[in-house]
C-alpha cells in the first residue's frame, strides 16, 4: 500500500480505490478501475450481508492489495468469502478458479463511485425495490455461475 494517489486522467476515478471493514483492522486498495459493478439478491449474499441485496465492485484479482487478520468461509462449493477477523464485516468474495475479486460496494471509503451495471437473482429480488433500469438476471447461471450454490 505504497503507491501516491492519483486521479485517473481517464475516468477521474481516484486511484488507489480505499475501503476497509468497520472497525478499521482491515483496509484494502484496488490499484486499478473496476471491471464491472454488479448486485446480488442471492440468499448467501443477503444472510452473510444482513442486507435484501449485495451491491459489488468487480476488480482483476492481482490488482487488490487487503491488509489485516480475515477470517475465510466457505459459501460454496467454489468460492470463499473474506471477513474481518475483528468485527467481522464482510471484506470480499473470491470463486477457486477465477481471476477475479468482487469487494463490497459498501466497504469503500466514497461509496458514491459506482453504481450497479446489472442485477443478479432477481428471482429473490424484494418487490419493494424500486426498478433499476439495469439489465437483470434472474439466477446466476448465465454469468459465470456465481453464486451457483444459492438457488
Ligand atoms: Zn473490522
Ligand atoms: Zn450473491
């Protein structure tokens, strides 16, 4: 966690992207601009969240720096999911065999950078929720399979 901050010339999003867990033992920094801004309604996501959905930031694995104690759960068959060791808030979600790390969208230090691209598992989605004018899924079986476990 070395590198100065700068704006990126291209976006104007700050880079180092920071965010961190709520008591502060774990911080993190994405050193390059997300791929994709997405949010889940899958039961997994809102259990361990306490949340009616998951809005993620989607970065190349190699291009997140998280420091401090995590603790790991195993939410599925392919993936673990990172907390802080501390306070427990959720940190990130990683699949075995991707190239890929989704941080919270709520983690970061200016939450207002990114807004949602798409939804997935609206089949669990809350009617009370407003439309997104997103593209949506209904499960996650056309996208990676993410979250497949939680059907
Ligand atoms: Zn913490
Ligand atoms: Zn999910």
């Amino acid at each position: 966690m070395t590198r100065a901050d700068h704006v990126n010339p291209q976006n104007g999003l700050p880079v180092p992207l920071k965010g961190g867990c709520a008591c502060g033992a774990v911080r993190f920094e994405a050193i390059a601009e997300p791929i994709r801004v997405g949010l889940c309604h899958c039961m997994t996501c809102r259990k361990k969240h306490g949340s009616a959905f998951n809005p993620f930031v989607v970065f190349q694995f190699e291009d997140v720096l998280i420091g401090g104690a995590l603790q790991s759960w195993r939410s599925s068959e392919h993936a673990t999911r990172l907390s802080c060791a501390t306070c427990a808030s959720p940190i990130c979600y990683q699949e075995d065999a991707g190239t890929e790390i989704e941080l919270n969208l709520g983690s970061f230090d200016d939450t207002s950078l990114f807004a949602p691209q798409y939804e997935n598992w609206t089949v669990h989605r809350e009617t009370w929720l407003p439309a997104l004018g997103i593209p949506t899924r209904a499960t996650d079986s056309d996208f990676q399979k993410r979250h497949l476990a939680n059907a």
